[in-house]
C-alpha cells in the first residue's frame, strides 16, 4: 500500500500562502509583475500613484491598480480619471470591516482584473502598518509610503512592516520646514529595522523625487522581467 | 429537574464585551473614567497628552495612562517624564502583533494599573483606523485624533472609527496653511457619518486649541461622576 506522510499545518497563515502562491502563478503566466503598497492611513498612496500617472508612467507601461479600501472608491474614483484600468476591492464585509488585504480577497478580485492587458499592477492595500504585511497576496514586491508628518518613531513602533519593505517612500518632504521632524533620525530608525530597504525622498504634491518614484516602478518590472 | 435556557453565543465580539463589562465593574468600582483614544499612526495622540500634561490637567485630576503598542515603549517613556502613572501594553505577542487593544489586553494590564489612585485613565489604543472601533476595553466614552495631514476623505473610508466617537480631535492645524486640505470637506464628510460627534480644532505643538482639550478631558469625569 502506497502511503503518504502529510505534515500537519504549523501556521494559521498556511492558507493564506497557499493562496498566494496561486495568485502568483496567475500573475506569472500573464507576465505580470505586481507591487503590493502599504501605508498608514493618509501617507499618500493614491497620491504618489496619481503622480506617477501623471509623470507618464502609463505611457511606458501598462499599469492597473486594485484598490483596497474597507469602504467606498474614493481613490478608485481618483484614479480612473487618470485613464487607467482600477479595480476597486471592499473588505467592510464584516462588523467594522477588515483591516487588511489577505490572499483570497486578493484572488476573489482577479477575474475583475485585465491581467493579460498588464506589465505591472498595483495593489494598494488597506491603510494599516500592522496586519497588511502580516499577510501575502501574490506579490513580486512589498513596498510603503511613510509621511515625515508621521514622526521618526514609526520603523520602532510598526518593525513588521518596514522590513517587509524593499522600498519605503519617505513622502509630504515639502512639509519638512514647518514640522519637528528630524529625517536623520528617521533613516536611522529605519536602518536598524531593514538596512537593505531602497529609501525615496518624495513630495507627491510638489514633484520633488517623483521622477526617481517612476523609475523604481518600471525598474522593478524590468528586474522582475529580467528574473523570470 | 431544573433546566435552564443557554442562548447560543450570537457574535464573534460577545466574549469581548463580558470582559468589558468586568474591566468596566472595575473601573466603576474605583470610580475610574476611561477614555479609550484611537487614531491612525502618527495623528499625535502622545502628543496632545504631553500638551494636556504640560497645561496642568494632571494637577487637576489623578491621570494615569495605558498605552498600547505593538514593540517598544516610546510613547510610555515619553509620558513618564510628565509625572504620570504610565503602564505599558505591548500587543506583538503573534506574527506581527496584534493591530488593535481588546477587552481582554486590557484586562491583563490591570494588575499595573494604579486604579485606586486615578480618576482618569486614558487608554491610548495601537495607530490604526480599523480594528480598535470594532473593540470595546470598558471604556466611558471613544475619542479620537485626525491629523488635518491625513485628508479629507478619512470619515468616508473608516466610518466605523468616525461613528463610535464621541469627539474628533483635528490636530495639527498649524500645518493647515501648507497643505491643500479642505477643512469644511472634512467636517462635513464627519458630519455625513456622526452629526453627533464633538469637534475641537487643536496643535498640540502650536497650543492652539489645548486648553479646549484639556476642558473636555475635565469635563469628561465630571460628567461621569455626575452620572455615577
């Protein structure tokens, strides 16, 4: 009799990555590369992905973007204007709805999803710095946006998610005059957290770093192609 | 025989409210007022309890504070140097850590927690929009902090949050001069989710609005032991 050991699940998150991993494979057979973006409420997701768009990364690749919100399409709606294919993802299902985006709601929103038109879509995950990067969905990369409004302390308070990150966009840097903020000590919170994380200086709203912003995405589409 | 009618348990959250039911028998017991304060990360609630600490309140009333983090006790050292009685709670014990207080943290933190010795008890919630409404710790009253940084269209996408406050404090207005934000829009998404809610104007780093703060954090417990 033939006989096979299975190993019981040792992870509540098993399932989740099981998920992923499906995910992943449907994104590599369309060629997809797929960025999973990450903030605290406010940072500027949307507004560095409108940035982007309005720099003309659309013209060099393909992007769409799935929205992650746990109610309402406000930045799904900021962004269609842009002429870019979102699809708009709710997790407010249950009592205060959840507090992140997971594998299976991730791959609930795919067959919305033109993969096949895609270089390079952006999941913009729910604003939390804590369970949305306990959780995979399928990405090639994890990146995040940290506003300099948000004081230094926050690679110290939320360590999960910034060294879950290959990139962290430092943004709002237009507003570093009128706060006390100090940006070394920052960096240095986060290098003790991820040394490896690509660090931008941005302002979505004045521009400044926004050019370096676009190059990160399509490189990153590059590298993933480059690696496939 | 004698039998007796057991309702099955209805909701995911009802093991959650007896215990904060227990915590609120304590706090009653002790005649204790618990303000459970929540916010987005980086909105500035340590900051606007520093303010509060700073303009006297603690001379007023025996304030004490439980603060909740994922890692590290940043905000509670912050605090310990004002004179007050500060208890840390660190929620990382998972993965990630958990992203929001429950009734029974909250309850495991008691112990530390110089009841008899308070008449306010403020517990600082983990940053986060989400999951610390859907919470109840035995709490008499939910605030919270919008930093006027975050955007407009916060009450809309976190409407829970928004709802189960009865104040919104908008902080950092000092920034409003250098930031395209519509202070109307705001309150009037606000209103659209909780008419009810009281809304004071402060920065906490300007002063502007702080001896409203500290009104509302006296008056607080007045109209507690009023109702006692």
């Amino acid at each position: 009799m033939h006989r096979t050991k299975v190993r019981v699940v040792e992870d509540a998150l098993d399932a989740n990555n099981t998920i992923a991993r499906a995910n992943r494979d449907d994104f590599d057979r369309e060629g997809v590369t797929v960025v999973n973006l990450m903030s605290a409420p406010g940072a500027g997701k949307t507004s560095l992905l409108e940035a982007a768009f309005r720099a003309g990364v659309a013209d060099e690749l393909r992007v769409g973007v799935l929205e992650g919100d746990v109610q309402g399409s406000f930045d799904a709606d900021r962004l269609a204007h842009l002429h870019v294919p979102v699809t708009q993802l709710n997790t407010g299902g249950g009592f205060g709805g959840e507090c992140h985006l997971d594998a299976n709601m991730v791959r609930s929103a795919l067959p919305e999803v033109p993969l096949a038109d895609l270089d390079l879509l952006v999941i913009e995950n729910v604003g939390n710095l804590v369970c949305p990067a306990e959780f995979r969905v399928g990405e090639d990369v994890k990146a995040m946006v940290c506003s300099v409004t948000e004081g230094e302390d926050k690679p110290l308070k939320y360590p999960l998610m910034f060294r879950s990150c290959e990139l962290v966009v430092i943004n709002k840097i237009d507003l570093l005059p009128h706060l006390d903020y100090d940006l070394e000590a920052f960096q240095a919170n986060l290098e003790r957290v991820n040394p490896d994380a690509r660090q931008l200086l941005v302002s979505a709203r004045g521009g400044e770093g926004v050019e370096e912003w676009c190059r990160w995405l399509t490189g990153t589409v590059e590298r993933a192609a480059a690696a496939a």
